[in-house]
C-alpha cells in the first residue's frame, strides 16, 4: 500500500517553525453581531437523530457565550431541551414557527428554510 501523503489540514492546524523570533499572532475574538444585522435560518431536521425531529437555527455571528444564552432562551421560551453545537442551536422538537416569532421579537432577521 502507498503511504498518504500529510497536508497542513491533518496537522490540527498548528503551525511549525525554526525561526526564533516566530510569535504566533493572537487569534481575533469575533464580536457578536447586534440581532438586526445578524441574518438566521431556522431548519427543520431529523438526519441522525434516529428519527427524532429537532429545529436547528444557523447562521449566528458572535461569541460562544452569547450563542449559548440566545440557545437557553429558546430552550427556556419554548419549555424544551436542546444544546448548542458547532455554531448551530439545536432545539428538540417541531418549533420552527414559535422560533422565529421568539427571534423577531428579539430583533433577529430569521429565514424561514425548508418545507
């Protein structure tokens, strides 16, 4: 068998160098958006949830911390579970609808995607 060959991408994204004055740039902490110039989709989906649907809001340009607590109000808001992961609130049900009016109230452009 050939051996495959390593790009940067299968490093985990360090970087390497011999120089000593090498100073790694601090990484920029993205400012969360304010809710009018943020632009989210709220999505039906049940791919991978053994059949179970769940409403999933994308799009959201901030901070974890304040994905995480625009997360906990549509949990609380709509009085189920659900969890924030890889940028993406997930909320265990069908409440597509109930979502989007909570986000209006609150400022947000929402996109309604998916039939």
């Amino acid at each position: 068998m050939a051996k495959k060959k390593l790009g940067l991408e299968d490093l985990g994204g360090f970087v390497f160098s011999t120089n000593d004055d090498f100073e790694l740039e601090n990484e920029t902490v993205e400012e969360t958006l304010s809710p009018k110039e943020q632009h989210l989709e709220a999505h039906f989906s049940n791919k991978g949830r053994g059949g179970k649907v769940v409403t999933v809001v994308k799009g959201f340009v901030g901070t974890e911390e304040d994905l995480k607590a625009l997360g906990k109000l549509l949990k609380v808001k709509c009085g189920v579970g659900g969890s924030v992961k890889d940028n993406e609130i997930i909320i265990q049900g069908k409440f597509r609808d109930k979502i989007i009016e909570i986000l209006q109230k609150e400022g947000y452009n929402v996109k309604r995607v998916g039939g």
